[in-house]
C-alpha cells in the first residue's frame, strides 16, 4: 500500500499537487504572473496567471534542509544558507529528477537572472505533525525578449545548493519590459 502510495504521489502534476493540497511535507506549489507593459493580457496569459505547477524537493534540497537542522554540513552541502534565490529556466521545459542538482536551461536574459526572492506568508501548522508552509516572492521584470519555461529555488546567488525545481504550468512568453511575479509556497 505504502508503495503505491508513493507511486500516485510522485505521479507528474496531480501527484503532487495532491501531496500540496493535504499538507504532505515535501510537496510544494509556484505560482507565476505575467503582467504586459501594455496593459494587455491575451487569454493564454490569463490562463497562465490561474494555474499554479506543482513540484516535491530535490534530494540535495533533503540535505540543504537537514543542513539547516541539525547546523551540520550533510553530504555534498557546504555552507548551507535558507534557499530563497529564484532561478528561472528559459530554453526549454525540464524533466526535474530527484537527483538533480542545477536548473537545466538557466537564464541569463537581462532581468530574468537568478535573485533573491522575499521570504513570507508563513503559515504554521494546525495539527499535531500537521505541515506549516511559507513562501518566496519576486518578481523580475523583463530587459529584453524570453520565454521563461520552468524555475528553481537556490541557496545563493550563483551556484549553491537547489531545493526545489519546477515546470511553469506553462510557459511564460515575455517581452522587454514585461513582469513575471513568482510565488514559491513551500510546505515542510
């Protein structure tokens, strides 16, 4: 039963979003807003602004957390720090796995590179052994033309430790000058 369980869990989107949705540990959401330069929102945009993409943490991102914990520097973590850098992924979506370690196809687009997100929106839990969530927010503004496809969240700036990652529920099409807002809502 427990096996099976896992497999529904760590089935691609409505596993996990189901693991978001009854507080299961590990199992998180990100949310991402585009707002035009010009105002106009197409109906692909408004599409795009509803849905939120589920993910569950990378293994390394185990560790970084474990790290935290304990203040002890666990497997490959050196120097672990709270992951709230947001990383956003440009060429392509990505097949996230549990071994992965960088965000494949990271931007280097101007505004769209990696940045420190704002921490809030803590929420503590409700139940004994009950999940508490909290959230990372920024929004970047675009400096030239891109398409943001998936993102992650780091321990640092360039580099670091990966916690999480994800596919956008789809891809955002920007132009420069464009917004994209992300909402990271981790659940531990």
């Amino acid at each position: 039963m427990k096996k099976l369980i896992q497999k529904i869990l760590h089935t691609p989107y409505f596993g996990p979003m189901i693991g978001f949705y009854l507080g299961i540990k590990g199992f998180n959401r990100v949310k991402a807003n585009i707002v035009r330069i010009n105002g106009n929102l197409s109906m692909f945009d408004r599409f795009l602004n509803m849905m939120p993409s589920f993910n569950s943490r990378v293994n390394i991102g185990g560790d970084l957390i474990g790290s935290l914990i304990t203040g002890t520097s666990l497997n490959s973590i050196v120097s672990p720090l709270p992951p709230k850098y947001i990383a956003l992924a440009d060429t392509s979506t990505i097949t996230a796995a549990a071994t992965d370690t960088t965000l494949a196809h990271e931007t280097a687009v101007s505004g769209l590179t990696r940045a420190l997100g704002t921490e809030g929106g803590y929420v503590r839990p409700t139940t004994l052994d009950g999940a508490a969530s909290y959230t990372v927010t920024k929004t970047f503004t675009a400096g030239a033309t891109g398409t943001i496809y998936a993102a992650a969240l780091f321990d640092a700036s360039s580099a670091g430790n990966m916690f999480v990652e994800a596919n956008l529920s789809s891809s955002a099409t920007l132009n420069s000058g464009d917004t994209l807002a992300i909402t990271w809502t981790v659940n531990f």
